[in-house]
C-alpha cells in the first residue's frame, strides 16, 4: 500500500503537467550577465548546466505563483501562502544537484502543499535510467563518481549510491523482459541457446519476427540444460502470448532437451533446425588435428549446396568414410544430420540460408553478456545473475540491426505454411489408413 505522501506527490505532479500543457504564458528566465561572462570563461558547460539549475528554480517559483499568487498582494481568497525555502536537489545528467525549493503550505488542511514541478524534477527513476545506461556501456561502479560529476557540488554518485541505482535498474529491466506481452509479435523464427554463467545455467529464447527484427524473448536460470527447465521458459513464453501451433522454424544447438521441449510444445508446427556450426564441432571433436580441417571443409561444402538431395548424399559419403577412420565421429554426423538440413528443405534464398543455419545471433548476445558482466566481481545469490543477464541482453536488442537477407523473409513465411500443410496432410491420411 502507498503512504500517503506518496500519492499526494504523485497528485501534485499530475496536477503540475496539466497546468503547464494549458498554461499559454512562456517562462522566462533572469541570468545576471556578469555570471554569464564568469562562467563562459571556464567551460561553456559550466554556463550550460548552471542555465538549467536557474530554470528548474524557476519552474517551481512560477508553479508557487500559480498556487499562491504574486508576493506582496494580499488575496484572502487564496487558499494556500508561501513557508519559506529549503534545500533540496533535482536529478540532473543522473546527478543529485542542490537546488532551492519554496515551500507552500495549505490554509485550510494546515499542512505543506506538494510541488509537482520540484516531483518531477526529482524523480529518482531518471537517475537509475542515466546508471543503468552508462554501466552498460562498460563504465565501471568505483569510476562512476569521477566519470559522472559535472556539477562541483553534485551528491548521491558514490559507489554505494550507484550500485542501488543500478539494482532498482536492473529489476526493473528484468520485469519488463519477463512480463512483455508477446501477443502481437510475428513471430516467425525461435532461436533457443544455453550457455554456463559464472557455474549456472542459463537458457535464453530470442525471436525473430516476420521483418528481420530480433526480439529477446525470455531467460531461465537453472542447474543443467534439461528438459524441464525449457519447458518452464517456453510455458512463460505461451502464458504472454506466442501460439505455438503456428508454423514456425526453431533454431537449437542440437540439444536433445532443448528438441524435447520445443516438440513438446509445438508438435507438428515445430520446424526444428539443427546449427550447423555446433554439428560441425561436435564432430570435429572425435577426431585427431590433422584430420578436422579436411572434415570440416566438406562439411561446410555440403551444407551450402543448394539442392537438399546433393547435401545429404555428400553429408552420407562422408559419414561411410568416417565409419572407417572413426566410428564415433561418424554417429556424432548421423545422429540428427536431417535436422541440420531443414533450411535447406525450405528452399531459402542463400543468405537467409546461411543467417538461420546456425545459432550465431544469439551466440553474440551471449559475448556481450559476458563482456558487459565483466564487471563483476563477486557474484551473489538471488536474482543477481539473471539481473546483469536480463541487462546486457537488453542493451543488445537495443543495438541489433536485422538479420542478413531480412528482405526474403517473405519466402520463409510462405515455406513454412506449405510444408506445415503437407506435413498435416500426410499425418491425417496416415491416420485414416
């Protein structure tokens, strides 16, 4: 429950933002000329920043007036006079900066009234935006203050101070990615990834929609990549609104728990395309050095062949010579070597072939995760990790363009639907024989 402090603060500055969109008279401000010439000596920053203090004293001097009239008119109608002034601050470039703020006090409740200028000026969260931003451009929490501090006697940048700004920052950044409604997304791509951060877990689901346009989706935080936790993730995923009886092409790392999950849940609409790049290394790694170029070679050569026919017949060839050579790697090429070939199958254009043959998008995000997270030291419990993680990822999806060949998603989209009916079609005449 709101104190009622709060909702009278709240009150005020509804109540300010109302007046000034139709109050018609413009603000006016007074600088002493001689300050001017001071300051531009300086820095023109200085002259700058020292301009926007006088304005914000006189916004709330012109609200005052507003409240209570003009000084030294005595109006017995008026409901509210002037108390004096105290020191207070405005958040300034996500910095706390002194300011003088009037008060005024109520005649009828006998109590101060709230200024909705000084509220808005004050508001907190614009200082823990400005933290949350410039942390996640790699400055650091100890370099902060001397980074940061533009006004000499500007407060409530310390290290201590930043690192709430940054924690009320993060939450909130983890709420919004956890809670967004994904209803009206087109979503046409899933790309599903796990990666090991700092000892745990994490999984995380990235969308790409019918534009070319990468949306992350989700993360989930557990102690191995099974299938359990992905059902977690993408029943989050449902509950906000993805419908996952829409033919859509699922992008994994060739996890068995991962393509548990997804089929779980998407059944016959699911698509499922194997990275190429994780198949390559898994099976590279059965074999001695001198033999994983040639082997990774003709396997890169058999995936850009144009005709699904011609790549799975090279994929084979290899796979009967490496029989030979090592049976081990030769299971590891056929153990889900189909999967692998789905983009294929779709008969994509070859730059947007090449884009969702592997799971690179959101390999990137994962280093920028871990360049960004860096900075910490000492990780804690609770919601720490999936705090930074939720942040970083964030920040990336501010930052990534469209993906290569975005201009042929038409295609896909048309692909999918077609072998969606076929795929439909063969299951209801199988089942009615």
């Amino acid at each position: 429950m709101k104190r009622q402090y709060q909702i009278s603060k709240r009150r005020a500055a509804e109540r300010f933002e109302q007046w000034a969109k139709s109050n018609p008279i413009p603000i006016q401000l007074t600088f002493p000329t001689a300050g001017i010439a001071e300051l531009a000596q300086h820095s023109l920053g200085d002259l700058l920043r020292q301009v926007g203090r006088v304005f914000i004293e006189t916004v709330m001097e012109s609200e005052v007036r507003e409240l209570v009239g003009e000084r030294s008119r005595p109006d017995a109608d008026r409901g509210a006079y002037r108390w004096g002034t105290e020191t207070g601050f405005c958040v300034i470039d996500g910095q706390k900066v002194p300011v003088e703020r009037p008060r005024v006090r109520s005649r009828a409740q006998n109590r101060e009234v709230a200024l909705g200028s000084y509220e808005l000026f004050q508001r907190a969260s614009l200082m823990e935006e400005n933290v949350w931003e410039k942390i996640m451009h790699g400055l650091t929490m100890r370099s902060y203050k001397e980074v940061v501090q533009q006004f000499a006697e500007a407060y409530g940048i310390e290290k201590s101070t930043t690192c709430e700004h940054f924690i009320e920052a993060s939450r909130a950044k983890l709420k919004q990615l956890m809670t967004r409604s994904l209803k009206d997304l087109p979503l046409s791509v899933m790309l599903i990834d796990g990666t090991i951060f700092k000892g745990e877990h994490i999984i995380a689901a990235i969308g790409i929609d019918s534009f070319g346009s990468k949306v992350v989706l989700g993360i989930e935080q557990g102690s191995s990549e099974n299938a359990a936790i992905v059902r977690g993730l993408l029943g989050q995923l449902s509950e906000r609104g993805i419908d996952f009886n829409q033919p859509r092409l699922y992008l994994l790392d060739g996890s068995r728990a991962l393509r548990a999950a997804v089929s779980s849940f998407a059944g016959e609409a699911a698509f499922i395309q194997r990275c190429q790049v994780h198949k390559i290394r898994n099976v590279t790694e059965y074999l001695p050095e001198e033999q994983r170029s040639g082997v990774k070679f003709r396997m890169r050569a058999a995936y850009l062949k144009p005709e699904t026919a011609d790549a799975r017949n090279a994929l084979y060839k290899l796979h009967d010579e490496l029989m030979q050579m090592n049976p081990s790697a030769a299971a590891s090429l056929a153990e889900g070597l189909d999967e692998t070939l789905t983009v294929n199958d779709l008969r994509l254009t070859p730059k947007l072939r090449q884009t969702l043959s592997s799971t690179n998008v959101i390999e990137s995000g994962f280093s920028l995760v871990a360049k960004i997270c860096m900075q910490v030291k000492r990780w804690q419990g609770s919601d720490h990790r999936l705090r930074w993680i939720s942040s970083a990822l964030m920040y990336a999806e501010s930052r990534w363009n469209r993906i290569h060949g975005y201009r042929h998603m038409p295609v896909l989209l048309k692909a999918l639907v077609v072998a969606y009916r076929l795929r439909t079609g063969k299951a209801a005449a199988a089942h009615a024989a």
